[in-house]
C-alpha cells in the first residue's frame, strides 16, 4: 500500500470520487489556477490538469460566493465539495449553511437533497486571531449538518469518500499541522504523519470512534491535533503509573457516546480534549452527555482541557500559551486522578 500524508489522503479520496461520479466538483479559491499550490495547503494540486477547469473550478476571494454556488450545484443534483481557505472565513459562509444547506430537506419534507462537502483548515499556526480559530462549537450546534474531523491519512480518505456519498451537508474539519510535515506549503511544525492508506476503495462510518490506545485510569476524548498531544501526555505519565485510554471521536456530528461511556464505566473518569474555546465547546455537550448517561460511572468530576476563552494571539509564546500543551494535559490528569 502506497504511504500517504492526509493532504494526500484527502487529494486521493476527492480523485477517486470524481472519477467514479462526473456529478463531483471541487469549488473554491486558488484550487485549481496554473502554476499554483493546490489550495492553501496543495490538496487539490494535480486535479485541474486531470479533470479540467469545469470541475475544479477557481472562484474570486468570495466565501458567500463559494456556499452559494455549492448548495445550488447541491440543489440541482451535483455533489460539490467546496474548500475554504481558513475555517475562520467560513463565517462569511454562515446564512447560507445554517439557514440553507442544513434546512432545505426539512423543509421540503424530504424532497431536496444538499449532498455538498464543505472542508475547512482549523487549527492555530502563528496566523494571528483571524487564520487561526477551531470552530467546532460553532457548528456541532447546527442541526442538519455533520461534522468531521479525521486526524490519520487513513481516516481522511475513509470519511472523506463517506462524505461525499451523503445526501446531506458535511462540514469536514483538517488540521493545518496535520497535513504533512512535507511539501512547498508545509507548516513548519507540523507533525510527520504518513502511513499507509489501501488503494483499493473503502468507507468509514460515520459516528464511530477508534479507541488509539488503551489505558484504565482517566478516559481521554481528543480530536485532531489534540489527540497526538494526548497520545504524548499519555506516554509521560505512563511512567507515573497513571494509565490514560485515548479516544479519537473521529466524528464529532454523530458523535460516538457508546465507546466512550463504555471506556468510562472502565476508567471512571473523563478528561476532554481540544483545541476550540472551552465556553460552549464541543466537550462541554460531551460532557454533559456523559454526566447524564453515566453519573454513577464516575469517581470525580469530568475535566474539560481546552482553548483559553480569547482570541488567538498573534506572538508565538501567547498562542503556545492558550492552546491545550502537552504539559497542561499532564498536569490536568494528575489532577484529576487526586480528586
């Protein structure tokens, strides 16, 4: 099997698919012009010369542009996949999604369908507060609208190809320093992640987390690049003789509660990682969930370790300092297995 990183895991899954099916598109800004990147973060580099520039279609520097041609493109029958640039600019985006793509098959008592994709970089890079935000908590809130949020090539192939097959709107979230360490637009600290993705077709079901490493001590819920910092606290305080079970959700809208209690009734206790703000993240619903469904499972309170509720900073020591560390984790967990 060829070793891939996920920028050329989700360049593999969207090629395959629009060889499959002439109804797939990709839309948006810089994806597709001569002599450029492929993107932001070159994941649709090569695809214009292969599919043409009516399937890879460049748009002008118009976020409101991009959501509405991909929901009517949607509407009409197509399945188009539109990348923004930042997930920061998505908001831009905002009406259109929530109040059109997420609302249409409702509204029409199932008439309308809105397969669309829409993929979006999260994560902080030295960007400044504006290029840098993880919005999962914005969106987790929206109903109609899957969220994903691959963290392996593997797994970006597999749920990629998963969403572009729905029939409804998929929001899918990428990590900026996941994509690979390698490349002309690689991050500079972006981590090495490359492994071998099958080359022969497969899926992964939405709603089904992957338990990443097994432990009997604290349950860790991470996503995206949080998981690999929890995967490293893990390793520290192994030493401790303080055994954490990492969980990656891999989807966030359906989100898997099953494994998770399951892992909990184990453990006893539930930290949740990740990178969004802690004020009405995505781990504040987890935990609730968890705290209703599994009270009596827990021996103390469940920890939230997230974000810092501001803006990112633009200097480099203030973004290290708000965003979740591996320190932080650690010294969160001690904590935890003392309460």
């Amino acid at each position: 099997m060829p070793r891939m990183t996920i920028a050329e895991a989700i360049r593999q899954a969207i090629r395959e698919e629009m060889r499959r099916d002439p109804t797939v598109f990709c839309i948006g800004e810089d994806i597709g012009i001569e002599g450029g990147f492929g993107g932001p973060f070159t994941v649709t580099l090569g695809l214009a010369e292969e599919f043409g520039h009516d399937r890879i279609l460049d748009t002008p520097v118009s976020e409101i542009l991009i959501a509405g041609a991909a929901i009517g493109a949607a509407i009409a029958g197509m399945r188009p996949i539109a990348e923004v640039q930042y997930a920061d600019f998505i908001f831009c985006m905002m009406d259109q999604i929530v109040n059109e793509a997420t609302k249409m098959t409702y509204m029409s008592g199932g008439t309308v369908k809105v397969p669309m994709v829409i993929r979006a970089p999260v994560g902080a890079t030295g960007r400044g507060a504006q290029h840098a935000q993880s919005i999962e908590g914005f969106f987790t809130h929206v109903p109609g609208l899957k969220v994903i949020c691959p963290a392996t090539p593997y797994d970006a192939k597999g749920l990629l190809k998963t969403a572009i097959r729905d029939d409804n709107p998929v929001l899918v979230l990428e990590h900026k320093l996941l994509y690979g360490s390698k490349g002309a637009r690689s991050e500079r600290a972006a981590l090495s992640l490359v492994e071998e993705v099958p080359e022969e077709e497969y899926f992964i079901p939405f709603g089904k987390a992957v338990v990443c490493r097994e432990g009997r001590d604290i349950t860790v819920v991470a996503n995206l690049l949080m998981l690999y910092r929890a995967l490293e606290a893990a390793e520290i305080l192994e030493k401790e003789g303080i055994s954490l079970e990492v969980i990656d959700p891999r989807t966030l809208v359906p989100f898997d509660y099953e494994t998770v209690i399951a892992s909990v009734a184990k453990t006893s206790r539930l930290m949740i990682v990740e990178e969004d703000t802690r004020r009405n993240g995505w781990g504040a619903e987890v935990a609730a969930q968890v705290t209703e469904d599994a009270f009596y499972y827990l021996d103390a309170p469940v920890k939230r370790v997230a974000t810092y509720d501001v803006p990112i900073p633009f200097s480099p020591v203030m973004e290290r300092y708000v965003i979740p560390s591996v320190e932080r984790i650690v010294e969160e967990a001690r904590r935890l297995m003392s309460s």
